[in-house]
C-alpha cells in the first residue's frame, strides 16, 4: 500500500479525537524512563486522563481521555518528556531493552540517545513522517525483526549493518559513525519519497537511499525474523544486578501501578511488545517488586496466557470498532479459552466471543484494519457483523 496524504499520527501537540476523548502519544526514544518522570506520567494519567497508561508497539506510551491538553503538555515539558515542539512526532527509536545488562555485542542506549539529540538538532527531519521507525539491535535480532525503516544492528563489538526498510542495506558502519549515517539516511528519506509514510511504500526507496550515502555494501546480507521472545521474569544482568520483566496485561498500565514502579527508584524502560523491564536492581528489593506488583497484576511467569494475547483499542476508544475487543479478550484469558500453543483450539470459522478459543499469539481486532496486530504468526479473532472470525495463524506485516 502507498499513502501520499499528510499521516495523521498523534502526538502532545496534535492530540488524536478518538471516539472515547482525546489521546495524546509521547515518544520515548529508547523507551527509556527515569523514575521521575514515570512518576509524573502516573499523575499526569490519574489526572487528566483516564487513569491508565497505554504502552504502544513502538514502545511509546498514551493517555486516553486527555482533559486538559495544555496542562499535559506543561507537564510532560517539566518533566523532560517534550524536550521537542517541532520534532516531538519523529522521535520514534526503539532499542533492545537489555542492551548493555544482558547479552547482545553493545550497548545501543546511547547510540538512542545521540538519534535523538541529532534528530532534534536538524530542522528539515521535522518534516518526516510521524510513522517512520528507527531500530537499534545489539546483535540479538529482538529489535531488528520489527520493520522499522531505518536502523542498525550489531555484528561485533564495533560494526552495525545498516537498515532500510527493515532489511540489511549491505553497508556496514562502525559505533562512531552509526548516528550520523542514520540521519543522513533520514534526510535521503526526504529527498526520495514523495509523501509516503514509510520507506518500504517508496518504490526502490532503499536502493535510492544507499546511492546517496555513497558507501559500498558487503554482498552478504543478514536475513531477520519476528522475534517472539519477550523478557519476562527474573533477568540476570552481565555486572551481577538484576533487571525484571513485567507483562502489562493488554498493554493497560494503571496509573496506581506505575507509581509503585517509580518508587523504586530504578532506569525503566518500556518495550516494543507492550512490556516493561525494570532494571539494575539488587536481589532483595527486586524480591519485594515482585511480591507486591504480581498481585496488582504486572506478569512475571513467562508462561502466562496474557503474554499471548494483543487487542487493538476496540469500543469504547475507536468508533470503527465493532465491539469491546478487549473486554472479550480477557474473558478468554480468565476463563481459560488462550491455550498454550501446543494444544488444539478453535477451527477456523465464525464465532460469538464466549465460544472463541485460540491456542498460541493472537490478536484481536474490532475490525478488517486490525490495528496494534505484532509482527510474525498470529492468529487473528477479527470482529465481524456475525461475531467473531478466527484465522488460522500467519505471518503478516505489523501495523
């Protein structure tokens, strides 16, 4: 699909008129937080949103229901999360949250936050695209597999293949030159597209793209998949800490839960498979964060069924929704119809919500757009006239 009309992706500045109220869309570059500003986040939701944060696939967050956009956005400036009126919509990095504490050849965090600062740095990247997708892989292949349209991913210590279009362009780059090569592929973005949203809607865009970086590719290319393994639970950090993966369950953080999260005064970053990892904890207070937040509901144990199940907004939040997806997705989570992939589930076919059992990751849709829907194998229950249709599962490009 090509689209050439102005996207209409939201941000502080420009809120969204979803059918429920106004959402607001903060980029987190890196999906970095510090402990202040999830705490003001927290507040920023319980009092003037809906009480929740919303994490996003992009490893964003959102307020639903905003009340009062320019204190949100007197807020998030206080707070260090609008540093930009003019690029606040490009912003979009996503980093493997590990990088640095666990695995992976090198530390991406800063490579974020160097993207970012250059980004801000340069007038003309305001223009991009709010959907274009920056990646930074440390060599784990967790990020790299999203589809972004301009990335690098690590191949040792000191060397990045670069990305464009979610694929390995050839060239390869060393740490020092890996910011600067991204920004000069963001502004060949411009020169090449002519209003396309992404880069992969541009035709021969990333051909046209290594042309003007004017660096020779290797012939060998790095092939990448949809990675399915989210850090959940007890993760050993490299330097002896420990850093924790929570499942949010459908994405939906209460504000009360974040608070909680900010008081222990720990780096937290958000993930692009609506999680979060908490990090560089001791053994004891970590101990303590899972004995009081698993019963407030964020997801340690990996196995858990609510790590298999997405929804996009569905009613009340979008008016194209048929029905309250997400309600009829942790029906099936609670009752026990979201089965582990090796069992048999439900056939394809039509169905109501409470006859709905799916075995594997699944997505469920308010309608045929199938918005929020992960990269990879999914099974799709899709919201019709007639009640729910289940696909069998397939691959299919993220959203």
């Amino acid at each position: 699909m090509t689209r050439t009309s102005s996207d209409s992706c939201p941000g502080v500045l420009r809120l969204h008129d979803a059918a429920d109220g106004p959402l607001a869309r903060i980029r987190l570059p890196g999906g970095r937080l510090a402990p202040a500003q999830l705490q003001a986040l927290a507040e920023a939701a319980r009092d003037l949103a809906d009480g929740a944060i919303e994490l996003t696939s992009r490893g964003n967050i959102q307020l639903r229901r905003v009340r009062d956009a320019g204190e949100l956005t007197t807020r998030l400036e206080a707070a260090g999360l609008l540093p930009s009126r003019t690029h606040e919509r490009v912003r979009n990095i996503v980093a493997s949250p590990l990088s640095g504490r666990v695995g992976g050849w090198t530390d991406v965090h800063g490579l974020a936050s160097s993207l970012d600062a250059g980004l801000r740095a340069r007038p003309r990247l305001a223009d991009l695209p709010g959907r274009v997708l920056f990646t930074l892989d440390d060599g784990r292949g967790d990020i790299s597999g999203l589809g972004g349209d301009i990335g690098v991913h690590a191949t040792g210590a000191d060397e990045f293949a670069v990305l464009l279009a979610g694929r390995d362009s050839g060239i390869r780059v060393s740490a020092a030159d890996a910011v600067e090569v991204m920004l000069a592929a963001a502004d060949g973005f411009l020169d090449v597209s002519s209003g396309q949203w992404r880069l992969h809607e541009v035709d021969g865009g990333a051909d046209r793209i290594v042309d003007r970086l004017g660096l020779a590719p290797v012939p060998q290319r790095l092939e990448f998949g949809a990675a399915h393994d989210i850090p959940i639970g007890w993760l050993e950090q490299d330097n002896g800490l420990v850093a924790l993966g929570a499942g949010v369950r459908l994405g939906s953080l209460p504000a009360r839960v974040a608070e909680f999260l900010a008081a222990v005064e720990r780096p937290l970053f958000v993930t692009p498979w609506r999680s979060l990892v908490l990090a560089d904890l001791e053994e004891s207070p970590a101990e303590q964060v899972v004995r009081v937040l698993a019963p407030m509901g964020l997801i340690f144990d990996a196995n858990s069924p609510w790590l298999l199940v997405s929804a996009c907004a569905g009613q009340p939040g979008c008016a194209k929704s048929r029905t309250d997806v997400r309600a009829d997705a942790a029906a099936a989570v609670e009752s026990g119809r979201v089965l582990p992939l090796s069992e048999k589930h439900t056939a394809a076919g039509v169905f109501t919500a409470e006859e709905v059992e799916v075995a594997g990751r699944q997505h469920w849709s308010g309608c045929e757009r199938r918005c929020g829907r992960p990269r990879g194998t999914v099974t799709d229950v899709v919201a019709t006239e007639t009640g729910y249709r289940v696909d069998g599962g397939s691959a299919r490009e993220g959203v």
